[in-house]
C-alpha cells in the first residue's frame, strides 16, 4: 500500500488562522490537498486570500474562542460550509506574563479558558460529527491536531497560566486519543520550540532573553511558522493513521538538550 500525505477531498477546520503557526498551517493543509474553514477573533484577509490562490474551497467563520459558547456553532459553519470536517487543528492560543507572585486571577481564567476549556469543547463537538459519520460506515479517518507547548514539558518562568494550560493540553490530547481511537479519530499534539510569531515578541525583542534561547537551541535559529506546518499536514494525513495520544516537539532540539 502506497504511503499518503495526501489530503485531497479532506476538510480541515484551523483556529487562529490570521497568523503565525495558524496560517502556516492553514496554507500548508489547502497546499496538501483540503478544503479549509478558518475561524478567529480578526479577519484573516491575507490567509483567506493565500487559501484562494490555492484554489481549495475556503470558508471564514468569525468566532471568539475565550469561552466556549461559539464551538458548536464554528463547527456547524465549518461543515455546511466545506460538506464534512475530517481534520481539526486546534491552534488559537494566548500568553499571559507576569511575576508569579504578581499573577492575576484575570491573567489564569484568560488562558486557561482559551487555550485548553475551548480546545477540548471544540474537539468534543468535531469528534461528535466525525464519530457520528463513522457510525455511518464513512471510512476516513477524523484526525484532532492540538498545538501544544514546549511548556506541556517545562514550567516555563513568568508564565504559569501558560504552563497550566499547555501540559493540559498535552493531557486531554492523551484522554481524547485514548476514547476516540476505537471511533476512528486520531488525536495527537504538536509541540513547538520558540517560534518567531506574535506570541514571542515579548521574549525576541528581550535581548538577554533572546540570547539565552537561541544559546539553547542546537539548530541556532527561531523556528518558523511554516517548521510547524509539515508536521501538521503528516499527523493529518493518512500516513499518520496509526499515530495518537502523542505530543511531537518541533523545537530545533531544545528538549533533546
Ligand atoms: P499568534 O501569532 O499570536 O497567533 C495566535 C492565534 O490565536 C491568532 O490567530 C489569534 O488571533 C488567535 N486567538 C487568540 N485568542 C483568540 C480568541 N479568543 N479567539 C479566537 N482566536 C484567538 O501566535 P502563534 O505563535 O502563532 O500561536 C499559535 C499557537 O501556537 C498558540 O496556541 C500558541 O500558544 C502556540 N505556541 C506558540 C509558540 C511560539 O513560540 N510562537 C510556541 C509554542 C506554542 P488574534 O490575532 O485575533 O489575536
């Protein structure tokens, strides 16, 4: 049997799509073949403008993942819109830093909600469709992709509600895989070093910061959004069919060290 990173006739749902890792990703999946839906807080002119260049089928869904009481609606829009939903990437995250001592109630509720209540509510109202299609004897496979941390491993320094929130994900990435393998669904995480994205500013633009990471990474460099996005498109592919429950670093290293 031929091995396939091919994803056409897919549908893929990607949140946070705007920017960074999210776009990358989103752009990567149409190039491997999906229809893609994409769904956040700003208007992701230039990934919807990139996603029609492809030529897939592209649906924009506004959304607010702080809570969780846009998921069944984005889900919904994302499979009207695309026919079906086979691949979800849950990538919209935020980071909060301060002291540990200083640390609000704010600053925790924010990123717990939004990287880790919203992710798994949102998986369960995707993986209800695609077990639902399964029970229907549909053989595709669903694949759920959690974009994790290199702090779903480390505890990080000034960022607890981060730390919290991304070694739950890796967690639920485990317990979904775990309930969801026997429904036809995979379900793994992406772990990523330290990204040259929005999310990073703080830290590039901190030079003793900076030195001190780029010190640690053996591959020398920031990664790039688009380092993140091949392992995307592998775990969403059938040649991942057999892969669940797992978190992949992609970090130039930096936990090898
Ligand atoms: P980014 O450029 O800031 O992207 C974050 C994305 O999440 C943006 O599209 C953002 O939309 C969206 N988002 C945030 N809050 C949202 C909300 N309430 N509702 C809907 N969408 C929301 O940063 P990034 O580095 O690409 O981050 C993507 C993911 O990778 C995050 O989960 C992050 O934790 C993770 N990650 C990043 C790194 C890194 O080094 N960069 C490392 C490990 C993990 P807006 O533009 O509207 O804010």
């Amino acid at each position: 049997m031929a091995i396939s990173f091919d994803l056409i006739g897919k549908a893929a749902l990607v949140t946070g799509a705007n920017t960074g890792i999210g776009q990358a990703i989103a752009i990567a999946l149409a190039q491997a073949g999906a229809d893609v839906a994409v769904a956040g807080r700003s208007e992701p002119t230039e990934t919807l403008a990139a996603l029609k260049a492809i030529g897939r089928k592209v649906v924009n869904i506004a959304a607010d993942l702080s809570s969780i009481q846009p998921v069944q609606r984005v889900t919904d829009e994302a499979v009207d819109g695309l026919g079906r939903l086979d691949i979800l990437v849950n990538n919209a995250g935020i980071i909060r830093r301060d002291d540990l001592l200083d640390f609000t109630e704010a600053d925790w509720d924010a990123v717990i909600d939004t990287n880790l209540k919203s992710l798994f509510f949102l998986s369960q109202a995707a993986a209800r469709h695609m077990a639902a299609r399964a029970a229907d004897g549909d053989q595709s496979r669903g694949k759920i992709v959690n974009i994790a941390s290199l702090l779903s491993f480390q505890g990080g320094i000034r960022v607890p509600s981060y730390a919290a929130a991304k070694s739950g994900v890796a967690g639920v990435t485990r317990a979904m895989a775990n309930e969801l393998a026997a429904r036809g669904i995979q379900v793994n995480a992406i772990a990523p070093g330290y990204i040259a994205t929005n999310n990073t500013a703080a830290l590039q633009g901190d030079e003793t910061r900076n030195r001190q990471i780029l010190e640690r990474i053996p591959a020398g460099r920031w990664g790039r959004p688009e380092d993140i996005a091949g392992t995307a498109v592998y775990l969403s592919s059938p040649a991942a069919d057999y892969v669940t429950g797992q978190i992949l670093a992609v970090d130039g290293g930096w936990l090898a060290r």
